[in-house]
C-alpha cells in the first residue's frame, strides 16, 4: 500500500480507488445548534480549528449554501416562487399543473443571478484539504417540493410529460450554474459533490423503474459534466439504495455517502460483499443509534469495523453528516480518536 502525506492527495488517491494505507476522516456537516457544544467540549472557537483538532481531511464548500450566491431581481432563492419552506413535501406551487405553458411561464430561476465571490474565498483559503464543491444539484428533492411529494409520484404515472418538462428546467438551471462555477473554480476543488435522497429507511422512495425514466437520467449527465471538467463525483443519497448502487456505479459515479448503516441492505457487511473496489465509500459511522446512544467505547469498536470492512477505499463519516445535538461530545471525540488510531497503525 502506498502512503500519501498530503491529505488532499491522499482523499483523491481514496476515492480513485487506489491502494492506499490509513483512511480519510470526514467530521461531516453538524447542525447549527450543534456548533456551540461541539467548541464548549473541544475549546475550539471556529469550525477550522475544530476540524484540525480532530484532523478532518475534507471541506464541503459548495456555492449555493451562501447567502450571496443568488441575487435575484425579486428577492427570491433558488425555486422558491410560491413555496412554504416550513412544510417540506407538502402541496407545491406547481400542484396543479397540467400543461407544458404553465412550465413555461414559472419564474425559474436565472444564471445570470448567481455570485460567486465567497465561495471562491473560501476555496482558495483551504489549504491541505480535499475541497468538495459545486452546486448541490438536488434537482429530485426540489421537483418534489415544487409539486409536493404525493404530486410528483402521481403525475409521474398521470402527466409524465410535466414531470419531465419541470425536472429538465430545474436541471437545465443546475447544469448551466455548474457549467459557470467549474469555469472560475478550476483546481481550487478536487470533487464536485450533489444530493438525492432516494431511499427511506426500508426501501426506496419509488420503483428503480420510475427512477431510470425521472431521475438517472440527469444524473448520468451531472455526473458526466463533473468528469469533463476533471473532478472525481462525489453523491449523497440517504436511506435504502442497495437496490440502485449499480446504477450510481454505471452512471460514473466515483463516490457514496453516507452509507446509513441502518437502512436496509446499508449495512458495511453487505456494502463490502457487493460493491468494495467498484465504488469509494464516504460515511458509514451509524449516526441513528451508535452515535447518539453508545458510549465512547463502543463508537471506537464501530469505526474499527466499518474501516476493516470497507477499507482501503473509505472515508469515515458519520451516517448523517449533520450530527445533531443530542448526540454526545464524547461519542464525537471517540469517532476522531478511532481514525487516529487506525491512522497510526498504518504508519
């Protein structure tokens, strides 16, 4: 096995695939309320020192979450014409849609709108990191919230030409404002990283089938554009997606996250059985028991077994990157000196 010292070198040579000795270490995306424990138990006072201290090797910089990313004309965010942000999934303002010219005449959003300036800052200011970034592109979750969940599934089967015409809008969008940001990004990042969650907790949000028509197709094409402009592909999908993990892996995509360990068919053993070489693994950690409910002990023995299992090609995360508060501090620390310890034992 080779060993890397850069640790931006060494998260690439990870998710190429590559045989490379010790793991990564991603701390994840914690909750805001989360951020104040986080530094009271670590005495930390910014989410860089926090990251160093644990030894984290990757930042998720991703242009989209920054307030002045988007200036709209009208004060609007990305697709939020007409909709209740507090109640995700509910009826969306394109409910009752029926007809191409009512797509037509939704006020999507424009590229010529988005700023990049701080995320550019950022970028540039990472240092020895594996930097994660371009838009989200969460093009599923955001066709679902313009119908609503129940909406979008039934005019799948009843109006698929809508469904079609709405996702190719809100992709066209992504597309294009990835197409702008690639450009003045160049090698500031190293993985262009976007989420879909298309499992729940036993299964997925719909057959593979509806899928292949509504959702792989886009995918194939975000991923494809991520490899043009030289990047590694990085997905996020939640839940229960053994049953697709083929089709990320044909559509080209070089990594997953988060492996929710207990979601159906997710767990390391299974995950290693079927896919370990063909895909890199980012995650892994279980954030819906262990984390929240385990002691230090038994979160250390958890990450020793998800890295045996799924390594060399594995960044441990946790299972959910937004570590919620009512997870323990101690559980957090125990997460990082697990990965010191493997660490120094590959030295």
């Amino acid at each position: 096995m080779q060993a890397l010292e850069s640790r931006r070198e060494s998260i690439r040579a990870i998710i190429a695939r590559q045989d490379v000795s010790g793991c990564g270490f991603w701390l994840g995306n914690p909750d805001a309320k989360t951020w104040p424990l986080l530094h009271r138990h670590f005495g930390t006072q910014t989410e860089e020192q926090l990251r160093r201290l644990l030894g984290d090797d990757v930042r998720w910089i991703c242009p989209q979450f920054y307030a002045d990313a988007y200036r709209d004309a009208d004060s609007r965010e990305l697709f939020d014409a007409g909709l209740d942000r507090e109640k995700h999934g509910s009826v969306g303002p394109l409910a009752a849609c029926t007809t191409l010219a009512e797509v037509e005449s939704f006020p999507w959003p424009k590229p010529e709108y988005l700023n990049f300036d701080s995320c550019l800052r950022d970028l540039r200011a990472a240092g020895d990191v594996y930097r994660l970034s371009g838009f989200w592109t969460c093009y599923y979750h955001n066709v679902a919230d313009l119908f609503g969940m129940e909406e979008y599934f039934v005019k799948m089967r009843s109006n698929p030409s809508v469904v079609h015409a709405v996702t190719d809008k809100v992709c066209e969008f992504y597309y294009e404002a990835n197409e702008r940001f690639f450009a003045v990004a160049g090698d500031l990042m190293d993985g262009f990283f976007f989420g879909n969650d298309l499992g729940g907790q036993a299964g997925l949000v719909c057959g593979p089938a509806m899928l292949d028509e509504f959702v792989f197709p886009w995918m194939r094409r975000f991923v494809e554009q991520g490899h043009r402009h030289g990047y590694q592909v990085a997905l996020h999908s939640c839940g229960s997606v053994c049953k697709i993990i083929d089709r990320f892996i044909d559509a080209g995509v070089d990594c997953l996250h988060p492996l929710q360990a207990l979601a159906r068919g997710m767990e390391a053993e299974h995950l290693a059985a079927e896919f370990k070489g063909r895909i890199a693994f980012l995650g892994g950690v279980d954030a819906q028991q262990l984390m929240t409910n385990g002691t230090p002990a038994e979160v250390r023995t958890g990450v020793r077994r998800v890295h045996e299992l799924l390594a060399p090609n594995l960044i441990i995360s946790p299972s959910h990157e937004a570590i919620l508060p009512n997870v323990p501090m101690e559980n957090v620390a125990a997460l990082a000196e697990a990965v010191a310890e493997i660490r120094k034992k590959c030295i």
